[in-house]
C-alpha cells in the first residue's frame, strides 16, 4: 500500500508538469494559443499511456538509453547558465531560525528528488546473480551505489545552483506559482533561442522518460493490492487495459485541475517514500533475521532520525 501511494502521486505530478510544459510551449514559444487544458492534458496521457501499453521491453531499452543524453544535456545547461549568474539569491540572508526552519520543511522535497529506489532493487538483484558470494555482491553493490550518489548529487546540484544563480527570487517564486519546470521558466525568461526551444525539449523528455519508469511501478502497486483483496487474481494483460483506465482517468482530473507540484511533493509524496526508505528497512532490520547483519550500525540512527524529520516536516505542515 505505501508502495503505491509513494508512486502513484508521483504519476499525477508528471501529468500536471507535461501538460503545463507543453502549454507554456505553445505560447511562449510558438506564441499561439493552447487549445483548452483539457484537450492538451487528455491528448498527451493518452499518447503515454497508449504508448505503454505497446512494447514495454522496447520502451525501458529507449528509456534506459535516454539516461545518457539527458545527463550530458543537464551538465551542458549548468555550464551554459554561467554567463547568468547575477548572485541575485545571495543577497538574502535569512536569519538562523528561518535557514534552519526552511531545510526543514524541505527535506520531504530532497527526500523526493534524489529518491531512486526502484533501480536500487533491481541493481541489487542484477548483482546478485552477477557475483553469487553474498560478500563479494554487498561490495560491489555499494561501491556502485556510491558511485551513483556522487554522480546524482553533483550534476543535480550544479544544476539547481546554476538555476538558482541565474535567477532572482522573485523569479523562482513566479517558477513555483506558475507551476512549471524550472527548464520552462528559463526559456521564457532569457531571450536566447538555445534555451528557449532546448529548455522545453529537455524538461518534456525527463518527465516522459520518467513517466514511463513510473508507470511500471504504479501498476504493479495496484495489481498487487487489487489481487490480494479478490478471490481469483485479474490476468495481468487484462490488468493492464484496466489499470490505463484508471490512471487516464484519474491522472486526467488531476492536470486539469492543475494543484501546486511543489505542495503535492511535499505533503504527500515526500512523506510516504520517506516512510518506505527511511522507517520501513530499520524496522525491518530490527525484526527480520535475515536482516541481522546489518543492525548496531550508526548509519541506522542516521536514517532512522532523518526519515523522522521528514515526516515531522509534513505533521508540522498539516497543523
């Protein structure tokens, strides 16, 4: 259940940011007027979703690949944003208790951005019928994972300070109150035509890509949940079609009604995949004796702790 709810509004996230992406597309840099939200929103989930009922082989081999580019075209950007920087969001100094008010409340946010657990599964698996010695395997899997962190953070995060050096506040706040991609408010906010058109193209194909990767999972969540709640499980090629429904439907009402990406991360989203990375695994390592190897280590109290702030974050939100 905390599987699917982690995922699920991850998906209804990506089909407000591509219907919003595209629109602002087509008048800030087609400069014509979009057809209704509704139209846009139900033509581009359709197309996804009609596309992931096809080939699904075909399509995690184009997504895998797309990784690639799109880390090559996010460090371009970053360096391409340079001549930018006008040090405009460094002349407001918070004070201590904002600075440490405000990391708070945006852990759930990190916790969201830099989450990719569901390759996490399947490259521990991969290890495992790579290297059968579950010594050899535990190595070999962290030093990858670590590899991977120091890549994920250090090209995420000279993107989002090349972003943020680029930019005013009052920038980013208009960013959020659009409800745009970063990307999208840079190509309607510098008038250079590289990041004017490459600016969009980017932001359409990480979220389409990641659409895709995520749909998987969703569906998975719920099949699971709908098959345990009935007596003979639905066949999953006809789970399939009844699962596009119900995610073109839902995800349909969700990017017309356009709410705030940012407080749909926060107060949802955020909180459950902390639950599920965070509090879930020290639980479990507590109590499952498979688990045992890996308890008494202070990287438990680390984890434990920081997936209590994030949820914390969300309480203190909600009150």
């Amino acid at each position: 259940l905390l599987y699917f709810l982690a995922i699920y509004p991850i998906l209804l996230i990506y089909g407000v940011g591509i219907t919003n992406t595209v629109i602002s597309f087509i008048e800030n840099q087609m400069h014509m007027a979009p057809p209704s939200r509704a139209v846009v929103s139900f033509v581009l989930l359709a197309v996804m979703i009609g596309i992931m009922l096809l080939n699904e082989r075909v399509i995690l081999a184009v997504t895998n690949w797309l990784v690639y580019p799109l880390i090559a075209i996010i460090f371009g950007l970053s360096l391409y944003l340079i001549p930018q920087w006008n040090g405009a969001a460094l002349t407001q100094v918070p004070t201590t208790g904002e600075f440490l008010k405000t990391l708070w409340l945006t852990i759930p946010v990190l916790v969201f951005s830099f989450n990719h657990s569901p390759a996490i599964s399947s490259c521990a698996v991969s290890h495992a019928h790579q290297f059968p010695d579950a010594e050899t395997a535990d190595r070999e899997i962290s030093k990858t994972l670590r590899q991977t962190a120091v890549m994920l953070v250090g090209f995420v995060m000279l993107f989002v300070f090349s972003c943020v050096l680029s930019l005013t506040p009052q920038d980013l706040a208009q960013a959020k109150a659009e409800n745009i991609p970063i990307l999208s408010y840079l190509a309607n906010h510098f008038d250079n035509p590289v990041i004017s058109y490459f600016g969009p193209f980017v932001a359409f194909l990480a979220i389409s890509s990641s659409f895709f990767g995520h749909y998987f999972g969703a569906r998975e969540g719920l099949e699971g949940l709908v098959n345990q709640l009935l007596d003979k499980p639905i066949a999953p090629k006809k789970f399939q079609k009844i699962s596009a429904v119900f995610f073109m439907i839902t995800l349909w009402i969700v990017a017309i009604l356009n709410p705030s990406i940012l407080g749909f991360i926060e107060s949802l989203s955020g909180p459950v995949i902390a639950m599920i990375l965070f509090i879930m695994p020290m639980y479990a390592i507590r109590h499952v004796s498979a688990l045992q190897r890996f308890r008494g280590t202070p990287s438990n109290v680390f984890v434990v702790v920081m997936g209590s702030i994030a949820i914390s974050a969300v309480v203190y939100k909600l009150f």
